[in-house]
C-alpha cells in the first residue's frame, strides 16, 4: 500500500502536471510493451511499436534494449530515469539525466541491483562513465523517436482530455474531489491510499503533490521511490480504446449533422468552444436536465464533434477538432 499523507498546505499545492511527460511515458511504454495485458487499450500501439523496434532501418538506434534492465517491472526503479526536468520536453529531461551526480547513481544502481541482476554496463553507468552516459542519452532518444514519437500526437490528445477534465473537476468541487476521484485511489481525508507492490508512506509535508496523467500507465499510479524527492503520483489517463485510431476527417460526419439540428445541441457546442464543461455545468447553462444533457453529448460524440473523459462519478466534455471546425463554420447556430 502506497499512503500518502497531506496537511492543508498540501491540499492547496496539489497541481497537475501540464502536458505529458516523455520520460515517465519512455519507462512504462517499456513495461507495457513486454507483456499482454491491456490488449484493447495498447494492443494495436504495442504490435505497431514491436514492429518499428524490430526494423532494419531502426538498427543504429538498437541502444534502446539497455533500457530494459534499468526500468524493470520490479519493486524498484531508479528515480533519476524520470527527473522532474522532464515535464519541460525530451530534450531537458535526457539532459537532467545524463547530469545526475554520480553518488546518486551509484546509490540508485545499487538499491536495483538488489531486486534485479545488474547489466554488464551497470558498474560503469554507476561510476559516471561519460561514454555509458552518452550510450544511455542515445537509447532513450532512439527509443522514443522509433516507439514513441509517430505516435505522440495521440498521447498528447488523450492526456490533454484527461487534464481539462480534471482541472474542471477541481475548479467546481476542489482538491478533495479531485483526490476522491482519482481511479485506483481512495481519498481517506487526510490520507489517499493506494494499492502498491510494497508498503511505502510519503509525507508532503507542505510540498505539495504534482499529479501526471499517463498514456502508459497501467492499472495503478507509480510514485518516485525516494521521498525526498519533489512529490509526484503518475496515473492512468483516462483515455479511449481507440485511442489510436485517426481522428475522424469532416466528411465522416456528414452523415451525423442531421442529429445536430436544434437549439439545445448547437447550443452546447458553443459553450464547449469557451472551455471543458462538466455534464451538470452544461445542464444549468443550457437550462435542461443532466440526463438530457448526456442524451445529446452521447449524440455529439457519436458524431466526432466531442470527447468525454469520466473521472469518477463526473463526466468532463471537450471539443475535438471537427468540433471547432464545425463551431467556427457557421454550421452550428442557436436559435
């Protein structure tokens, strides 16, 4: 069990992070891509990846299989695989890595030799070998350009729904809705609990907690093992099961536009054009109930013009691109 224990000061430094994290992506990309479960969610990724992985043309960036040993599924994973730099972008992340001290690597490495047989280069990345530094720089490069990067506009549009939905919830029910909410959780005020592969309590103690939507994670959040550590929970965004498939182009939807003809969907529309909306705070400013309401969301959706992202017992609206384009059109009007 994974307790992690806020004071006040936490519940109002409880933030999320603002895009998704390559590194944190890169280490359970990794997991998911070595087993079987999650077939509906990330079967169709994983075939396509393995593929890619496994090319000829690929052979130069092969230095990505010495990432396996270092982010095992295991107990244990070496935190300064996913340093908080990361949140910038790939660049500064690799970056952060390649800079970490030397007796935090040997501490770190040691910590995993404990739970997995180390790899030959092990001894080396622990000494600071700059040419082992450099080897591990270009792995996670050549791994998330071959794995990662062809597909990056999806992980970013399905942690984006998960985001706007979130940050509504917190904006209309505040942090211990959103704590409450949050799959694979119990907010038990003022604990949330977690369950973890090994006993572990992490005190804020005033620094707050920084939540990361994940494409890739599966089944339960992963937190950093050291709590010294800037607090950080990954979760599993919640995201489409086909979350892969292209998005849907403006002639599809032809078909769907008679079912968009009246006040009351037009009008949802343009309330969606100004921000997210929870399914009840559509229902006060379209003056209607919140069944109808998901009546004509479900409508919507149907027709690629929305996503809809549920977060517990709440369920947050966006606009998909042919949303907007539709909205910006003219061809949705209220009257």
């Amino acid at each position: 069990m994974l307790r992690i224990h806020f004071t006040v000061e936490d519940l109002l430094r409880v933030r999320l992070a603002p895009a998704a994290d390559p590194l944190w992506e890169i280490l359970l990309s990794l997991h998911r891509l070595g087993e079987r479960d999650g077939e509906l969610v990330h079967g169709a990724w994983r075939r396509q990846a393995r593929a890619r992985l496994r090319a000829p043309a690929t052979a130069g960036g092969r230095t990505w299989r010495m990432l396996v040993p270092l982010m095992p599924r295991a107990s244990y994973i070496p935190d300064f695989l996913t340093p908080a730099e990361s949140a910038a972008g790939l660049r500064p992340g690799i970056e952060a890595v390649l800079r970490t001290p030397r007796r935090r690597l040997t501490a770190e490495l040691s910590r995993l030799a404990a739970v997995r047989t180390p790899p030959p280069f092990a001894a080396g990345l622990a000494a600071g070998d700059p040419a082992v530094l450099t080897r591990l720089g270009a792995a996670l490069h050549g791994y998330h350009a071959v794995a990662l990067a062809p597909y990056w506009h999806h992980v970013e549009r399905q942690v984006g729904a998960d985001r706007s939905a979130r940050l509504r919830l917190l904006a209309e029910h505040g942090t211990e809705a959103l704590l409450a909410n949050l799959d694979h959780g119990r907010w038990r005020p003022p604990v949330l609990e977690i369950d973890y592969p090994v006993d572990q309590a992490l005190h804020l103690n005033g620094r707050g907690l920084t939540l990361v939507p994940s494409v890739f994670c599966w089944r339960r959040p992963v937190a950093l093992a050291d709590p010294a550590l800037p607090p950080v929970l990954v979760y599993p965004a919640t995201r489409e099961h086909t979350w892969l498939r292209p998005a849907r182009p403006a002639r599809s939807a032809a078909g769907g536009l008679a079912a968009l003809v009246g006040p009351t969907r037009a009008e949802i529309l343009e309330r969606l054009a100004d921000s997210s909306r929870l399914t009840g705070e559509l229902a006060r400013m379209v003056a209607t109930s919140p069944a109808t309401v998901s009546k004509h969301t479900a409508v919507l959706r149907e027709a690629g013009l929305i996503t809809s992202v549920q977060t517990g017992r709440f369920v947050c609206h966006t606009l998909t691109a042919l949303g907007w384009a539709l909205v910006g059109s003219d061809g949705v009007t209220t009257g």
